[in-house]
C-alpha cells in the first residue's frame, strides 16, 4: 500500500501554489467559458499543473483534477483506487475572475475512494482548513468548529445554492424557509469549511463534482458535522462523480434539518 503522505507536505504545498501562482494574478487574468458554462481561467490550468508536479513529488500516485478531460479523470480514478490526488486547483474561478476574495484550492488525497487528507486554501482570505482522518479539523492550526451551531432550525443560518435543487424544492425554500438566513458565496469548497467553522449551521447543494465535496467533507466529518446526500442516507452511496449534499454542524441539527427538507421535496 502507499504511504499516506504527510500532512503538513500537503499543506506547505497548497499554500505555495495559492500565495505564488494562484493569489498573484487575482483580478489580472482573462476568463473564457467550458461547454458546460463554467468558468476557466490560465491559473486554473496553470495552479493545476504545479500541483500535479508537486504533489506526485510526495506520493507517486494518480493525480484527478477538474481542469482534465473526462476521460483522462476516468482513467485516474480507476487507476488511484490505492492512493488518488483530488484537486480544484481554483473553486470559485468566477469569484476569481470577478474579484471576490472567496475562492479556493482544494486538494484531498484519497484511499478506496475515501479521503483521507483534505486541504482547502483561501489565498486572498488567509484562511487554511486542513483535516486528516481521525485527527480533528483545523483552521490555521485552531481546532473546528470555532462556533457551535445553533439549536433550532429557525435561528440556523444556511448555505444554499438554490439554482441546483429540484424546483419544488427550491421554490418551497424561497417561499417558506425554515432557517433564519441564507448565503451563497460561489465556492463549494469553503461552504463545507464554512459549516465545519460554525460560519454555517446548515448546508444544501443540488449536485456536486468529486474535486468540489472531496477535501470539504472530510473537514466537516473531522470536525463534528453530518452529512448525507438528497437520495441517500449514506453520503458515499451512489454516484461519486456527482452528489447533492445536505449537511449540518452536528447530529441533531442534522437530524431536523434532513427531515424537513424531506418533507419539503415530496
């Protein structure tokens, strides 16, 4: 089997692709659109590639990226079953582009198609969240959560990105919330990390990618949360290159939360 890395190899890492390659270029550099509508930019393949050589310098082992075809990330994921690198070498590359502070790398290594160390950089926030299985979830070194989430649904502050949910969903949600508050900040990896922090009491997401949930969910899982997925109670059932996403800061939140929304989609 190969070594797991070390985390702190991985976290030195991100942090010098994020402060020397990503962060110079913030609000300098041209955007064009993929065939699915999403932004890209030449950091995104830029940060990519550095990852790709630097990380295969720690561990040898298949790297799967957002910025690579679909086949090649097919290829990658059957062949990394052992020990994969999963990376988004910028997560909200439309902030990016647009000059919003809130983007990220997000970087997980993976074993069985699990995560096992997850880092997610916030260059232009200074923010660091790494997590490591079974060892906790950290901040810049202070351990998650910072804030406990609260204890009802109707003080809860949500993250949700509305325009991927099921219709009724959405709409049921815009008319009669069950939570205080709503944010979208264009970044599904620091929306995990959000959650973990106590930023966030309740997350929802219609559809993820694998480089968008891989590194956020560890830091959640590793920090106290729970999660589970529209569809299943196991959020590692189905699909793994596509996910919905419900989430909250704790199990009882958790518990209330899923259950309304439930109720909500039917």
């Amino acid at each position: 089997m190969i070594a797991t890395p070390r985390l702190a190899d991985l976290t030195a890492i991100v942090r010098r692709v994020g402060d020397e390659v990503v962060l110079p270029r913030f609000m300098k550099v041209a955007h064009t659109r993929k065939a699915d509508g999403s932004v890209v930019t030449e950091v995104d393949l830029e940060a990519q590639e550095v990852l790709r050589r630097e990380l295969t310098g720690i561990s040898a082992c298949p790297m799967l990226g957002e910025e690579m075809t679909q086949e090649e990330q097919y290829r990658h994921w059957e062949a990394g079953r052992s020990g994969l690198w999963c990376v988004d070498p910028v997560d909200g590359t439309s902030n990016f582009a647009n000059g919003l502070k809130h983007f990220a790398i997000s970087v997980a290594y993976m074993r069985e198609g699990r995560p096992v160390l997850g880092v997610v950089y916030a260059p232009a926030l200074g923010e660091m969240f790494t997590a490591e299985a079974g060892k906790g979830a950290y901040l810049n070194d202070r351990p998650l959560p910072i804030a406990s989430p609260v204890d009802n649904l109707a003080e809860a502050i949500a993250g949700i990105d509305l325009k991927r949910l099921p219709a009724n969903l959405a709409t049921h949600l815009a008319n009669d919330p069950p939570y205080h508050s709503q944010r979208n900040f264009g970044s599904g990896a620091l929306d995990w990390c959000y959650v973990a922090a106590g930023r966030f009491d309740l997350y929802l997401h219609g559809g993820q990618y694998l480089w968008d949930y891989a590194a956020g969910s560890l830091i959640l899982q590793e920090a106290g949360g729970a999660m589970s997925t529209l569809e299943d109670e196991d959020y590692w059932a189905g699909d793994v290159w596509r996910k919905s996403v419900i989430a909250a800061g704790n199990d009882f939140l958790f518990g209330k939360w899923r259950d309304r929304l439930l109720e909500m989609a039917h």
